[in-house]
C-alpha cells in the first residue's frame, strides 16, 4: 500500500488552482463507506472546468 494511501484531503488541497488538482486526483482512489461496506474506485477519467 503506497504512503498516500488512507489519506485523506484536506479543503486546502482544493483551494488551488483548478488543473493542478485534477492532474493530483488523477490516478487516487476515491473510498466511502456504506454500512459495514467500503467502496473503493480507481479515479482514472476526470474533467476539470477552469471558468471565469
């Protein structure tokens, strides 16, 4: 399991510029627990708007 793993992202990691983050997402698992389930997925495909 890599270091980064279980990590969870702070607001600020959010509060920078919009391309940086999606390219930071790129590739992290995206976890939520449902129950006594956890669901994790791979965020392989993402969109990123960078608007006025």
């Amino acid at each position: 399991m890599s270091p980064n793993a279980r990590k969870v992202l702070s607001a600020s990691f959010f509060q920078r510029p919009t391309l940086s983050v999606c390219r930071e997402l790129l590739g992290m698992t995206l976890c939520r627990q449902r129950g006594s389930e956890i669901i994790r997925l791979p965020l392989m495909d993402l969109e990123a708007y960078d608007g006025p």
